[in-house]
C-alpha cells in the first residue's frame, strides 16, 4: 500500500537524521564560538507580519485561518520573524545583536517539479552592525561554519544587490523593464537578459554595459575600471574583502551579476556554492532597511545554508571514499505528487534563503 505525504516534503530516516545531526551540531559550535545566540520563533505568523517584507522568491507554502479569521502562514524563511522579535523583544537592546537558529522553513513551489517545500535551513542574523565590518564578520562565519562540518571544495560567490538597479537608473531604463532584466538576471539567463533588453529598445552602449557588467566574475581584478553609478557598491566590495582573513578571502569569488530577488536585500550579497552539488547551498546578504519595517531601523546581515543540500554536497565530495556517499543513495526522495511512483528521478533543488 502507498500511503502518500504532502507535495515537497519528505521523511527522514535514523541513519540520514544521525548524520544531519552531526552537521547541525557542527554549526551550532561554530556559531556559539562567534557570540551568536540560538533563537526559536512560532513556525506560524500572521501573514500580515511576512508582508512587512518583499518575499517574491520564497512566497509561503500553506495558509490556514485562526479562530478570529485572521490569516496566518508558514514561516517561509527566519531573517522576517527575527526581524520582527528584534522589534519587539529588543527595543531597547544596544547593538550589534547576534542570532542564530536552526529551522524548518516553508516555500511555495510548483507542483510536480520534486522540489521541497520544507527546508530545514541553519543560519545566523547580525544585527545593528554595518557594512563592511558586519559583511566581514558573517562571511567569517560562514566560511568557518563550513570548514567545520568538512566541507572542502567550496567557493562563496560575492557581488551587490544595488549594482544592476543603480546602472539601470543611471541609464534611463523605464521601470516597467526592470523587473524583466532583474528576472533574467537573477536566473542568469544572459540570452533572455539580451532580448529583454531589445525588447525593451535598449541598445548601443546601454545595452552592451547592462549585458558586460553582470558578467564580471573572478578575483579583485574584476572590480577594475567599473561604471561611476556602480562606484559605491564596488568600493563597499573591496573593503569587505580587505578585512577578511587570508583563509576566507580565498574562498571568495567576485560575481557582479550575482542578484536574489528577495527584496529586502540592499547591499552585499553572497551564495554557496560547491562542484559537488549544481545549486547553491546556501546564501545570504545585507538587508539594512528590513528593521525599519518593523519599527526599529538598524543595519544587518546574515546567511542561511539549507542543511540538506549541505548534507548532499559532503557526500559528493565523500565519492569513492567510503560510507556516507553509500547511505546517501538510500535517502528518500522528496514527494513530488508521484513522480517516484511512476518510476521517475525528482529533482532535489529548491531555494535557498
């Protein structure tokens, strides 16, 4: 008999909830040892909270009604809610603060696609120290974070969510394109951001500058000889990169196209990435105007590594060397509406913060 469960979600056996335990204590080493103090937030809130942010990206996975009629949603990720009790709990606190939590999160996804709609993400939030010196100390920490836990092969690509924008409205771009070229972008699909832009009667220099930029990618060179609305976003950049120690600027990779479009991001932003796995792990950035929507505005930044996706790039990277690799292929898949039942591969990928 198959009894199903919920599309995007899967169940977790002994043996896998044993080795993501060891990842997640890891971390949580790793993150008490830099100050940062474990958080746990309702997995509800009213949706009228979560609309306080831009959440394009990661729209919630279930709505239910409380007896009073008010609407509320599965968390879809914890930088909102953390917001939101910084508001409340901490008015008074001086910064910086320092969070961390480890957390299901909730993501509307498309059916039929094995794509999870249950994400248990770890992750801190730096709150109330400003850029570069809080971009500097969350790379740290993400860079230690995974060190600890093994993974070795990994790469942090960094770049700045104001670069693209301010270039688009240096050069006149009419806001009902940008959304567009923003999409294109963030998909990274540089042939569509092409035609979006002879779409939008976007040509000669403009369009080779918004197609040239995006594409920079590599080590501080690329930074060179940028366009002046992009001066400040760059200068920021290299400052962040001067205070990192030699181990974490190692990892680092410029990428001048990297874009999230989770709107509450404002300045640097960051993704995970490894050979052994063909999606990010994990991400984040700054977020300084997030706090002034819940009423106390104060800078910040954070990351959130999906710890599955963690789990599966140390196994690729385990390849040929011994257990964990070997219990990997027996994990179960995430349902995907019954996909596996008809003998088909679901797809693990979803988003990251």
């Amino acid at each position: 008999m198959i009894h199903p469960i919920p599309s995007g979600t899967r169940d977790v056996l002994p043996e896998e909830t044993r080795e993501v335990r060891a990842i997640t204590d890891a971390l949580r080493r790793v993150f008490e040892r830099h100050g940062y103090g474990e958080i746990y937030t309702p997995a509800l809130e009213y949706e009228s909270v979560l609309g306080r942010a831009d959440m394009a990206e990661a729209q919630p996975a279930y709505r239910v009604f409380d007896e009073s009629g008010a609407v509320l949603a599965l968390r879809s990720d914890m930088t909102v809610p953390i917001a939101r009790v910084v508001a409340t709990r901490y008015a008074s606190s001086d910064p910086p603060m320092r969070f961390c939590y480890f957390a299901h999160c909730y993501r509307g996804v498309r059916p039929q696609r094995g794509q999870p709609r249950e994400l248990l993400q770890a992750g801190i939030e730096l709150i109330g120290s400003p850029a570069p010196e809080g971009t500097a100390e969350s790379l740290t920490v993400l860079c230690h974070s995974l060190d600890a836990v093994g993974l070795k092969d990994y790469r942090v690509g960094l770049g700045d969510a104001s670069i693209f924008p301010a270039l688009m409205a240096s050069l006149q771009v009419r806001d009902e394109a940008r959304k567009g070229l923003l999409e294109a972008l963030v998909l990274r699909d540089f042939v569509g951001l092409e035609q979006t832009l002879a779409e939008a009667g976007i040509s000669g220099e403009a369009s080779e500058l918004l197609l040239e930029v995006p594409q920079r990618r590599g080590g501080p060179d690329v930074l060179a000889e940028m366009p002046v609305p992009a001066h400040d976003a760059v200068t920021g950049l290299r400052r962040v990169h001067e205070l990192l120690e030699p181990a974490v600027a190692d990892r680092v990779i410029f990428d001048l196209g990297l874009v999230r479009n989770i709107g509450y991001y404002t300045g640097a932003v960051f993704e995970v990435y490894d050979p052994a796995l063909g999606a990010p792990i994990g991400g984040g950035g700054r977020y300084d105007e997030l706090l002034g929507r819940f009423g106390r505005s104060l800078p910040a930044v954070g990351f959130a590594l999906g710890v599955d996706r963690l789990h599966i790039a140390l196994a690729g990277e385990e390849r040929g060397t011994g257990a964990l690799l070997a219990r990997s292929s027996d994990r179960g898949p995430w349902s995907d509406g019954g996909a596996a039942a008809a003998g088909q591969t679901p797809v693990r990928s979803g988003p990251s913060r």
